[in-house]
C-alpha cells in the first residue's frame, strides 16, 4: 500500500485553498508556488477534482478555484479517488486471485486492512486539516474511533 504524490499534492494543495478565504478565487501558480509543487502537475489534479466536483473554476482576471462545495464534506477518500487513487494492500486488487488464480493465505488479512483505511480516510475531511495544522501527529485514540 503506498500513496503517490498525487494524493499527497491534491490534499496539500487543497489544504492550501483552505488557508486562503473560502470564497475568493485562488490561483493555481500561487498554490504551486507555496506548496512547491510543479504548475502543469497541479493543473493536472486540478482538472481531475474540477470533474469530481470538489473545485470549480473561476474565470478572468481575478479567477481561480474555489471549493465546489462545503470542505467540511468533501472526506480524504473523495479527494483520493478523484485524482485516481487506488490504496490496496492486496496483491490482486481485490479480485481474490493472488496465488496460481485463487485466493492467497494472506489475503482477508489485507483486504481487511483495505476497508480500515478507507473507513478511516472517509472519516476526515478537509476543514479537519486546517484544524490540526498546529498538530504534528495523528494520536493513535483518533485512527479507534
């Protein structure tokens, strides 16, 4: 199991747009430039929440994005699968054909281990990030709960 910096810069950048008044458009080179995360890159992603419906875009002079909706409700989960990514733990994306076309030892193990982290990135959204910014650890009473 192993996140790509493509979920990684999403949820940064999008932390980012938080930092910056909800409702004023923010650019994208401004959130590459504080976030240090390449401009074609960001536009990238961008387009990719902008068609999942987390961001829109505004456009002119003073355009940019701003949340689609209330990030009080957009979940990690949503932003990790808008960009396309896929957390598995197993080694046959669940298909249950690890081992010779049939399901490995291990496999409820991992598949287990699939549904907590996803019931667990389902459960925080992004306002929950500005809130423990000053935080430099998830206490391991949260990821119980």
């Amino acid at each position: 199991m192993k996140l790509t910096t493509k979920s990684r810069y999403a949820i940064n950048a999008l932390a980012e747009l938080l930092v910056y008044a909800r409702n004023t458009p923010v650019r994208l080179k401004d959130i590459s430039e504080k976030q240090n995360i390449e401009l074609n890159y960001l536009e990238q992603i961008f387009r990719k929440l902008r068609l999942a419906g987390i961001v829109k875009s505004i456009r002119g002079r003073n355009g940019g994005y701003v949340y689609a909706s209330d990030p009080s409700k957009i979940s990690i989960k949503q932003v990790m699968d808008a960009v396309e990514e896929d957390l598995d733990a197993t080694n046959c994306a669940g298909a249950s054909s690890c081992f010779e076309g049939r399901q490995c030892s291990s496999h409820k193990l991992w598949d287990d281990l699939n549904h907590v982290v996803d019931n667990y990135l389902s459960k925080i959204f992004i306002n929950d990030l500005a809130e423990t910014q000053d935080r430099t650890h998830i206490f391991l009473k949260e990821i119980n709960s």
